[in-house]
C-alpha cells in the first residue's frame, strides 16, 4: 500500500490539483487507506470524466477506484448484477448486450465507472424512459469514514441511500454495488435523424421523440434569428429487422494534440455547424446493431482537445415542461447573441425525478452546452447560471465547475436533508473535496 503526489485534472481541464492519490486493489484496502487519511480529507475517483473539480482534491487525497472492477454475480433470471464501483458502462454492455441485456442508462461515452455513475446519479439519451441510474439500484455497500462498511437501501439506512446517489461521493466509498439490468428487446435499434430549422419546430418534434427509445437532439447554437434553436433530432427505437452490415467498419480515431486556439473560434464552430445540419441527417431511416450506436464520443478517443489546450467548460441544465421551451430559447439567444457558441450543444427530454436528494434531472428538459475557456466566458456563464435560476431550473453538480453556493439552495430542495445525512454518517468531514469545499457542502464556502 502506497501513496503518490500527483497532479489531476477535471475532464475540462478548467480545474487542477496536485493530490495524494492511492489505488486500492480490494475492497479491504479501502479501510486500511481510510487510517491513514490527512486533514484535508479524501474523495473517490473513477475514470476522472467528471468535467469540474468533483473528483480531485486540493492539497488532500484521493482514491482512484480504477482496479477494483471485479464482478460478484449475474442472476440470468432477474438481470440482477453485484459488482465493484470500477467496472465501466463499456464492460456491461460488452459482457451482457449479447446475453440479451442492457446497461440502465445510454450515455455519449462507456467510459464511466459504474461507482461515479451512481454517486451522480448519471443518465442518458434514453432518460425520457428509463430515468435515472439510482432507478435500477437494488442496494449498495458503503465504506464509512470511520473504516465501517454498511449496506444501504430503501429499508436498511434510507437516508444513506439516498444521499450517496448523487451525493458526489461525500457520503462514503461505494465499494459494492446491485443493480438491476434491463432485458434488451431486440437486438437492433432503428435510427431516424430528422432537421428541424427552428426552436419550435424542434421542441415540437422532440415531444412525439419520446415514445422512442433512444431520443437526444443537436443544436446548433449559433444559428441566428428565426433560425435560433435549429437542430438535428435523433430517435432510435428497438427493432427484430435486420441491420445491414456496413460496407466498411469506421476505426476509432485518436487525436494525438490539442488543436490550437486560433483554430478553435466562431468561424470555424460557424462553418463545423453548418456543414453538420446541412449533410449529416439522411430522412432515410436506418437499422444498426444496438451495441453500434451507442457510446458516439467513444469512436473519436480524445474529442475533448478538440476544444483547444485552454480547456472547455459544460454547463448542463434541467427545466420543467412549463419552463423549458421558455428558458431553452432564452439562453439559446443569449449564448447566439454572445458568439460563445460551440459544436456540441444536445437537448433531450426527461422522464422524472429520482429519489435521490440531489437528483439533477426532473420531468421536462435537459439542455447541455459546451464552452471552451476563453476571456470573459466565466462571467457569461454565470450569468446563464442566473437565467436557469429565474425559471428554477438545475444546473448538473457532476457537470459543473462554476455554480454559485446562492443558487445551490434555489436549485436542490433536498440540500438540508442531504447536509444532515453527511453530519450524520460523517461528522469529522473525512470526504472532502475541491467540489464540496467550493459550495460549502461540509462547511463554509472556500
């Protein structure tokens, strides 16, 4: 068992920390790691994909959950799987897809921990359906502050159950986990991509994409006027017909650098934007292996540098059905009017909220744009912060990197109870980290 000093960074590359970082092997040598923990406390890591400073500590340690990613059980009858917090979204569907199951939740990227998924409560393109990932828990073991490991669920300590999901991993370490994996109804998925060239076009198409499967829209957020809000509307919905083999199979592409900022500017984004919704959404539907489709940003390892070597930030929002079309086009034209657009801006509908204390999504619309770091664009993304706010939508605390502790309250209802059950379970503030120190979710805002 040993320790190294070593710098991390947010999947953004906006923040940074040098860090005591230890990698247990099993689930004994999480406790035994826990002894030797400093002042400024410890905080759970998986791939390190979370986009801000949720998973690095300054000055403090780290455990980086990669190794232990062994599965327990399968129950072929209930699709009941125990595994460890290491194994990733990828490995499910990789080991279970052709066994006729599915993992719960369908996100941009398999490279998730299935730990970080659950302490953020993670959920995809498929959430107007299926919801949230805490939805397909069945229980969970935490490894307490004090070296304890307890197993939580909705009898056995609810209010722990419900602040690790989503709780950023300020409640303890998660160090086993049952959930349940949905049966596949059949092997392909059906693919329509549809231009819609107007923000009301858009949201109007996107309401009947939710008795899809799968259902997300691109937008182009630099569109201007009447053209605010146009996009590409992807729906995917489960099928038996015969997907037709590609006459050639694309490789997985690497970017070996950083693009250049001079590259990286509204010209180019302007250009990438139009020539995307022009010709890259064929009326003509499609059928595809279900295991083709998902995981689109795994097929170009490195697409974050194409943000350039400053590093970009993702601001994700959720809207009710009454705020959403109202506060969607509001920021849509600030970030138009601005310029501050870029190339991937997705907006897709959601199903509910989940019973988590600090569940991001709710029943309505979730908007997610990305920014690269250049002058001024912390303060205009606070002021979008302050927009989401007036029509008491969430900001995403896995997304974030930026959010103010005034709106913290504003946004999650449940705070107070989820700051009681960290008093509770953690009165010596043993889990910390750059994130909680920020929005003073343990203490003062630093």
């Amino acid at each position: 068992m040993h320790w190294n000093q070593t710098k991390l960074k947010g999947w953004g590359r906006t923040c940074r920390a040098v860090c005591q970082v230890c990698r247990p092997e099993r689930t004994e040598d999480v406790a035994k790691y826990l002894e030797q923990v400093g002042k400024n406390g410890i905080i759970a890591r998986g791939l390190g994909h979370s986009y801000g400073d949720q998973a690095i500590n300054d000055d403090g340690a780290v455990m980086v959950f990669r190794r232990m990613d062994r599965i327990r059980s399968f129950n072929e009858e209930t699709g009941e799987l125990v595994c460890e917090p290491g194994l990733t979204l990828r490995a499910v569907t990789e080991l279970f897809s052709g066994r006729g199951f599915t993992a719960p939740i369908t996100t941009g990227s398999g490279y998730h921990t299935l730990g970080a998924a659950v302490a953020s409560d993670m959920f995809g393109s498929n959430a107007h359906k299926k919801g949230t990932i805490s939805k397909f828990v069945n229980w969970i073991d935490v490894t307490l502050a004090s070296g304890e490991t307890v197993r939580a669920d909705t009898q056995n300590n609810p209010d722990l159950f419900s602040a690790t999901k989503g709780g950023m991993g300020l409640t303890g370490f998660i160090s086993l986990i049952s959930l349940t994996l949905p049966k596949r109804p059949a092997p392909n998925l059906k693919i329509r991509k549809e231009r819609c060239p107007d923000l009301d076009t858009l949201m109007e198409r996107l309401a009947d994409g939710r008795k899809a499967d799968i259902c997300y829209a691109w937008i182009d957020t630099l569109a201007k006027g009447n053209a605010i809000g146009r996009g590409i509307l992807t729906t995917a919905t489960f099928t038996d017909e015969a997907a037709k083999p590609p006459l050639f199979r694309m490789p997985g592409i690497k970017l070996p650098f950083y693009l250049p900022n001079f590259i990286v500017n509204t010209f180019s984004s302007t250009l990438i934007n139009d020539i995307f919704y022009r010709f890259f959404a064929s009326p003509a539907e499609k059928v595809l292996p279900y295991e083709q489709f998902i995981y689109p940003k795994d097929m170009f390892l490195g697409w974050e540098k194409t943000r350039g070597r400053r590093g970009f930030y993702q601001f994700r929002f959720s809207f009710s059905e009454a705020e959403g079309p109202q506060a969607v086009r509001r920021i849509l034209t600030e970030v138009s009017r601005t310029r501050a657009g870029s190339f991937m801006a997705t907006l897709m509908p959601l199903k509910e909220e989940s019973s988590a204390d600090m569940s991001f999504p709710m029943k309505g619309y979730c908007l997610s744009l990305d920014f690269t770091r250049r002058r001024g664009i912390e303060e205009f993304l606070i002021h979008l912060e302050t927009i989401a706010s007036e029509h008491r939508g969430r900001i995403s605390l896995q997304n974030d990197a930026l959010l103010e502790p005034r709106n913290l309250q504003r946004m999650y209802k449940r705070l107070d109870d989820f700051k009681k059950t960290l008093a509770t379970y953690d009165p010596h503030k043993k889990f910390d980290s750059s994130f909680a120190r920020r929005l003073g979710l343990k203490g003062e805002p630093k």
